[in-house]
C-alpha cells in the first residue's frame, strides 16, 4: 500500500528508465535485471509495465506470481474509452453537494459490467462528466 500518496514512497530515489527488463526476483531483497546484463537490488519495487508485455510473460517473475494475479493480468483488457460532457442551462444538484461529486452505478453482472458509468458533477460549471 502507498500510504500519503506515491510521491512518499518514490522521494529521493531514483527512477531508471532505458534498459528492457528481463526479469525482476523478489523475496527478502528485490532484484531487477535487464536484457543488457544490468541488475539493480533493492527493499522494494514499483513496477509500471506495460499491460501487453504482463501478458505475453516478456518479464520472468521469481518466485512466480500468485495464481490470481495471473488470472486478473489476462482478463484485463484495453480498449477504446469514451468521455461525455454534459453542460446544463441549470444546476440539478444541491448547491451543498462537494465540488467534485461522483455518482452513477455499477453493474454486478459481469457481463454488463462497463456499460453504466460513473458521473463527475462539475457543479459550479453546471456539468458533468462521464
């Protein structure tokens, strides 16, 4: 968990960004290693691969990741994602709502799920946004 925000947990460390990652073991000490040979060892690591290159198995976890870790990597999709803008002539919310008030539904059938969406009541604009 990154409790007060990412910033904490990243502050004065650093933050590579170059070499392609081969494989990352993990257990008491972290160790990252690139295709060119290079390895960094550390307490921890935030990992921000790509969705494709978690699902074709590019990067070789030691020990392997849990089972269900597995299973949510591979039913994540990516897609096309649409954002609507409605701009009322009148406010429909109360003037006592927070600023930025977020309601809508979510489906529980799986099935369904992504074809309800949550709304972002921009109130003072007299707007919302999905």
């Amino acid at each position: 968990m990154c409790y007060n925000g990412i910033g904490s947990q990243v502050e004065g460390r650093s933050a590579d960004v170059g070499p392609e990652i081969s494989s990352i073991e993990y257990s008491d000490k972290v160790v990252v290693k690139s295709s060119d040979g290079q390895s960094w060892t550390g307490d921890k690591v935030i990992v921000t691969l790509p969705l494709a290159v978690l699902k074709n198995g590019t990067v070789q976890f030691t020990p392997p990741l849990p089972q269900n870790k597995v299973t949510a990597i591979h039913l994540l999709g990516v897609g096309y994602m649409e954002k609507v803008v409605l701009q009322f002539k009148e406010r429909f919310r109360s003037e006592k709502s927070s600023p930025s008030v977020v309601f809508g539904r979510v489906e529980t059938e799986f099935s369904r799920r992504g074809l309800s969406g949550v709304f972002h009541d921009l109130s003072k604009e007299n707007v919302i946004k999905s």
